[in-house]
C-alpha cells in the first residue's frame, strides 16, 4: 500500500498537537492527500468522576470540538480536506482502529510521547491493532523531509518499507538509503573465537545484501550501509546512526526477522516506539 489518501491525526490537547497538525499540512500535500482526519477522544468518564460539579451544564464534548476546530483551521495550511472527529470512548486504542477502518485510513500520525507529557496513544497495541502505516512524531519535528532512511533486515517484509520510501523521496526529490544492523550470534561464542566469527558474518551479511537490494524495484539508486550491532542494542545503534546522516524520516517495517539482525522484529519496532526519537519514524504495515 503505496497511496496515501486519508491520513488521521491523532490530538490530545497537548503541546504537540501544533507540531503534528504542521506535519500533517506539509505532509498531505507532499502525497496528495484527499482529506486528514483529526481525532480526539474525550475519557468523558474520567472528566466526570472528578469534575462533576464543576462541570454542570457544560457540553464538555462540544466545547472541546470547538477549539479543535479552531486550532486546526488556524494551523492546518494543507491543500486537503480536513475534519475533526470527537469521542467519548474508555479505549483510545480501540476507537482509533475503527476511525482506521470506518474511513479506510492509509496513514495515522501519533506524537511520540518521551518527550512531552501528555495521555500517550502509542503502545505495542496500537501497532498491532491498525491495519494502515503508523507515523511517530517528536515534539520537535520540523515539517520537512530531506534525508530518508531505510532500516531493512533483508526480509521479504522489509521490503515493503522500501516501496513507501520512494514513493516519499520521489515526491519530495529526496535520496533514500537504506542501513542494516547485524550482530554476530551469541550461541556459536563460546566455540568459536570472535576474529573467526566476524569475518564469516561479515562476508555472508554483504552477500545477503547484495542479493537482497536487486530484488528492490529502483535500488540502482539506493545505497546500502551495512553496521555492525557490537555491544549496543539494535535502538541504541539506530539513533546514534540516525543522528549522524540527519535524518528526516526513517521507516521500517512493522514484521521482519534473520539469523543475524533483529532490526525489524515486531517486538523491536515495537521498542523503536518506545525510545526517544530524534527523527520521525514511519512503520510500515
């Protein structure tokens, strides 16, 4: 799924609610976008326990669509259709997967939460439960995308992540390079010594590579940079190469799986969500 026609946002009445709607705008014109959709779910239950009197009479759903309304129609600059969707809903997860199915989403943006407080809606269940690429955002993302990275373990799932890239830097007359994460295996250490290992690996991880890039549609025009993992975990290896190419937009697939590299593992994608970010990261689905 390469065409990207109704995105959803996801508010929370939190600081970065401006940087997403901004990222939303830019981001819907660069794909051409049909209409952005942009939700919040209310937990009126919550509200209620604790403010009933002071509430009263207050239609506390109607008062919050109202300066939805007025903060995206003040920020949003995209050439797209726009709506805000309000509920009352005690499962943020839960409702932001029908809102994917109801209008048949292709992308969703989320905020990334390490760095600003706020409710937080990104979690292994969402990942697991929206049937359409998921985009985390950092607070201090700027609505721009020059520097694209792809991380890949050289499965047929990652290869999907490449795809979305293109289609991305094609749009925006970005490169796309791609990086792969290996580590040696752990199981074979304590029979074999490591300078024996390293190169074994080495040589067959250059080789899965190169098999691996022909079979992608337009890699004449991707380069490949193989890593090694060493003593840092897959994350840790991830944002520090992030931060040294710049990048804008790294995307990944949401499944993968090889002897040597654990970078698109579900339970890894899944760790991406939760560390912090200096860059957008775009899960394929």
């Amino acid at each position: 799924m390469t065409e990207i026609k109704n995105i959803l946002v996801t508010l929370d009445l939190s600081e970065i609610d401006e940087t997403l709607i901004a990222y939303a705008s830019f981001l819907s014109d660069v794909l051409q976008a049909d209409k952005v959709y942009f939700a919040h779910n209310i937990k009126k239950y919550e509200i209620d326990e604790l403010f009933e009197d002071e509430l009263g009479d207050i239609n506390i759903e109607e008062s919050i669509g109202e300066e939805l309304n007025e903060k995206v129609a003040t920020s949003f600059k995209g050439k797209a259709a726009w709506e805000v969707l309000i509920s009352n809903d005690p499962y943020t997860e839960s409702l932001i997967a029908y809102i994917v199915n109801k209008y048949a989403i292709h992308l969703t943006l989320v905020g990334s939460k390490n760095r600003v407080k706020g409710t937080g809606v990104v979690s292994g269940k969402l990942l697991r439960m929206l049937r359409c690429h998921i985009l985390s955002i950092p607070r201090e993302t700027r609505p721009k995308i020059e520097h694209i990275r792809v991380g890949t373990d050289f499965s047929s799932a990652s290869r999907r992540s490449f795809s979305m890239a293109q289609v991305v830097g094609k749009a925006v007359s970005a490169a796309v390079k791609a990086v792969h994460i290996y580590n040696v295996p752990l199981q074979f250490a304590p029979y074999l010594p490591k300078e024996t290992l390293m190169p074994v690996v080495e040589k067959h991880t250059a080789e899965k590579g190169r098999k691996f890039m022909k079979k992608i549609r337009g890699s004449e025009d991707i380069s490949l940079e193989i890593i090694p993992g060493r003593s840092s975990s897959i994350p840790e290896t991830l944002i520090q190469y992030g931060k040294k190419q710049k990048t804008d937009l790294f995307f990944v697939s949401d499944k993968g799986g090889n002897t040597f590299s654990s970078l698109l593992v579900g339970s890894v994608t899944e760790e991406l969500f939760n560390e912090d970010l200096p860059f957008p990261l775009w899960v394929c689905k």
